[in-house]
C-alpha cells in the first residue's frame, strides 16, 4: 500500500494533461460545432477521469502513511484532488448519458477546481516559495 500511495506524484499528470485537453476541446466545440472537438473531449474525459481516479486512490494512500504533515494545506489539496476526481468521472458518465448540461457544468467545473488543486500539491512538495526565482 505504501508504494502505491508514492506512486502519486507520478500519476497526476496524466490526469491533469487530460482533463485540460477535454476542458480545451469542448471549448472548442461549443466554438466551432465541429464534432471532431466533441470526439476528443469526451475520450479525454474518459482518460481523465479513470486516471484521476487513480491519482486520487494512490494520494490517500500517501498521505495516509504519515509521511507528510497533516496541515490544512494538505486537507485542501486532498479534498479539491478528490472534488476533481469525481467531477471527471461525474463528466464521463454524463457524456455517456448524452447529460449534455450535467457533463459540461462537471467538465468545467473539474477544469476550474484542477490547478487550485496542482498548486496546492506543488507547495506542499516544493513549499510557498517554489515559483520564485
């Protein structure tokens, strides 16, 4: 379980590269009109969210092995990373239903909440000041 959970720095960027590739593409969509756009955002989102989901199991399970300090700030990035992770899914089931408004207030909503999140995680692993030069 241990090595699961430090997989997870490894495992959010596919999910981040996703989820921002289906956010971009059905932007382009509603654009556009083009249902090529429509194709990619939903297997992205479906990419997205199966591999937010892992990204998500195996960051519970590293901060469950106490490596790192239980501070608001780690709480924040835990539950914004779950938010995200199931709006994604939320996302790609609601394109499967043909939800259109349930799939795109999901898609965007998970698109806004995504870089709070990875911000979050980046000051927790490189501190407050990691964007300094």
């Amino acid at each position: 379980m241990a090595f699961a959970g430090r997989l997870h720095p490894l495992l959010i960027h596919f999910p981040i590269a996703l989820i921002l590739l289906a956010v971009a593409a059905e932007s382009m969509f509603l654009a556009v009109r083009d249902a090529r756009w429509q194709f990619v955002a939903s297997v992205s989102v479906w990419g997205g969210a199966i591999s937010a989901a892992a990204a998500a199991g195996a960051g519970w399970l590293l901060a469950a092995a106490g490596k790192t300090d239980p501070a608001p700030l780690l709480e924040w990035h835990r539950w914004l990373g779950t938010a995200v992770a199931v709006l994604a899914v939320a996302a790609a089931l609601a394109a499967r239903a043909r939800a259109a408004s349930l799939y795109r207030v999901s898609l965007f909503t998970a698109g806004a909440l995504l870089p709070v999140a990875g911000h979050l995680g980046a000051v927790l692993v490189w501190g407050a000041d990691f964007l300094r030069l």
